[in-house]
C-alpha cells in the first residue's frame, strides 16, 4: 500500500487526501476558516488534497437559524442524514479524515462511529467547551436533540485530538491521551497593519466584531461604555462589525455588516479593539480570536482576562487587561488620551500574532502531525 509522505516546505512525495468533516459550507463559519481553511492553498502546495464534507448549504442555512419553522428543519435534518451517511461511505478513500466539533447536530454518535470504523486515522478539532450545552436562540425549542454528553465520547474514539486552548485540552486528556494544543490563529498577509483614512472629526474608535451569538458578550459592556462617554463626551466612537446593527442609547455606534472577504478592512479603521467576555466555564474555553484579529491588525486591546485572553497579552507589553467596569474605563481612557501607547502596544501585539498565533508559525506543524498520522497507520 503506498504511503504518501508530506515534507514541509518542500515538494511534495505523494499526495495525501484529506476529508475535512463539519457542519458548514466552506468560507462560513469563523472556526472552520481559521482553523483549518485557511490553511489549504499552503498545504495544497505540498501534496494535500483536502475534500470539505459538510452537511448545511446556504439555503439551509437561513431556515436553520430562524424561528420555528420545525417542518423545513425536519427536511434539513433528513437530507444532512443522507449526506452524512454517503461521506462515511466513502471514508477509505482518503488518507486521514479531519472531524470539527461533531459529525451530526443531534446527539447521535452514528457518523463518528462510522468514521472511526473505516480504519482511516481521524483528527478530532475543537475550540469551545461544547461539552456544556450551547443551542442558539432561534433553535431552542429543539434543544432537547442536543446531547453535549456525546462530546467525551466523540473525543475518546479519535486517534488524535487538537484542542484550541489549554483548559479544552486539560479536559480532552481525561478521555484521550493523544491530545496537543494548537491555537487558532491569524494569516498575517491578510490581517496585517493598514494606514487608517483619517477621521475629520478626530474621534477615537473603539471596535469590536461578532456574531449575533456574541453580541450579548458586548452588551454586557454597554453600561461601562455609555459611563465613559458620559465622562469623556464624543472623544470616541463605537464602531461594531458584526451581522446585526446595534443601536445604544445615547452613544453613536458606527454599525458595519460583517463580510469575510473585508473584514480586515473593516478592522484598519479602529483605534482599540475590545474582547469583553464574563468569567465562566464557556468562555474560559473560548480561544481569543477577537483579540488576536486585532492584534493582527496592529491595533491596542482590552481583553477580559478570562481563560487563554490571560496568555495571549502581557499587561502593559503588548495589550491590557481588564476584570471590572472601573478596570475597563481607566484602561479605557489612557488609551483615548494616549496615541503613543496605542501605537507602542499596536507594535508589540502584531509582534506577539506573528511569532506564536500566525499560520506561518503552524502550518508546517499541521504537515508534519498529518504526516505522522498517516505513518502511524
């Protein structure tokens, strides 16, 4: 049986035929993109071929996140079902099989098994402390499909497990020895410092970007931002890049609709980048990518300094770190007033992005882990 063999930034020896096994088309969800798509045109240039099985197209997608609507749901359901199934038909077709999160949306372990079975050595990938129950708004009513409890078990039948953070690898190690930590991390080529066009008002800009989901992450933090610009009156603005607008009380809020193909973009006009998130198990699993896209950019952070948010900044080097409303408008206001320190803080996190949290620095260990998971068998 050949065996393909991958040497990192050199050519290729074989091909090796990978399948990446998610829930999302491709160029859709924020974990599937950084930590794993955005690294294919680089491993295709040495020998990887990665085939995307996924299960929720486009169409599907707007039906599966709205409300009610259980009868077309019903319909998603089946049709993943026969997809799912065809992709584990087909398992021993590829060298090595890559698995995100979960095979299935409901608490079956069926397709995991299915993969486990082929023989092919599997890749467990996860990024978020999915083993606590996490169901978005518009699917509540149907939470009772989900089953967080198949997550140590999903965890138990890989052959390798990459975690996104140390507490989700400190819990992975009690099911599967075979356990590292790799982040998530930025592409420096495309997330890179951008000269900014000049503001004619003159304003500072604060910024945060995501989801619908973490939006409730910020809204948490309207209280101490509406008491700031009472303190500070319009010497900044709050600019949100995200898929929803948000309308806040008595404070300008420059709304942005969130669009991959910008996004760094959208990221160059602020001045200070936000990452509020409170102190629970969820978000102690959460791998700070807000942070690090506008470290990325070169931008001045304020981080909550819950779970890995504590390793990615060093106080006063590279980012600060706030716990309390007061921690957050002091930091807050030195910042506005402090161009100089937003620049020298701007400086050392870029630095800290490209030699720990940038593709450059993980791609040839994803090659390399590929490689020995292919040799293994």
């Amino acid at each position: 049986m050949r065996v393909p063999h991958i040497r990192p930034g050199h050519e290729a020896a074989g091909i090796v035929k990978i399948l990446f096994v998610a829930s999302h088309r491709p160029d859709r969800s924020p974990s599937q993109r950084y930590r794993f798509e955005q690294f294919v045109p680089y491993w295709s240039q040495h020998g990887v071929q990665v085939e995307y099985a996924w299960i929720i197209d486009e169409e599907d997608d707007r039906v599966f996140y709205s409300q009610g609507r259980i009868m077309a749901k019903a319909g998603i359901w089946r049709k993943s079902l026969v997809r799912r199934a065809e992709h584990v038909r087909r398992a021993r077709e590829f060298d090595l099989i890559v698995l995100q999160r979960e095979a299935f949306m409901t608490g079956s372990l069926r397709f995991e098994r299915g993969f486990a079975k082929s023989g092919v050595p599997v890749i467990y990938d996860f990024d978020d402390a999915i083993w606590h129950m996490d169901v978005s708004e518009a699917n509540r009513r149907l939470k009772w499909l989900k089953n967080p409890g198949k997550v140590p078990r999903i965890i138990a039948l890989a052959d390798h497990v990459i975690a996104g953070n140390d507490y989700l690898a400190e819990y992975a190690r009690r099911f599967n020895r075979q356990v590292e930590v790799i982040p998530t991390v930025i592409d420096t080529e495309r997330y890179r410092p951008m000269v900014p066009v000049p503001r004619t008002d003159g304003k500072v800009v604060i910024g945060w970007t995501g989801s619908l989901t973490s939006v409730t992450h910020l809204r948490g933090a309207l209280p101490m931002l509406q008491e700031l610009r009472q303190d500070l009156g319009d010497r900044f603005v709050l600019r949100v890049i995200s898929d929803r607008p948000l309308e806040v009380p008595g404070m300008h809020v420059e709304n942005v609709t969130w669009n991959s193909a910008t996004e760094a973009q959208d990221l160059a006009a602020i001045d200070i980048g936000i990452m509020p998130i409170p102190d629970d198990e969820w978000s102690r699993g959460k791998c700070g990518f807000k942070g690090l896209q506008y470290m990325g950019m070169g931008k001045a952070v304020v981080l909550s300094p819950v779970g890995v948010n504590r390793t990615i900044v060093r106080e006063g080097e590279n980012g600060l770190l706030a716990a309390t409303d007061a921690e957050w408008k002091k930091k807050l206001t030195h910042l506005i007033a402090d161009a100089e320190l937003r620049q020298r803080l701007g400086q050392a996190a870029r630095r800290t992005v490209e030699e720990r949290y940038s593709t450059i620095a993980w791609r040839d260990h994803y090659l390399a882990l590929f490689n020995k998971m292919i040799r293994r068998t």
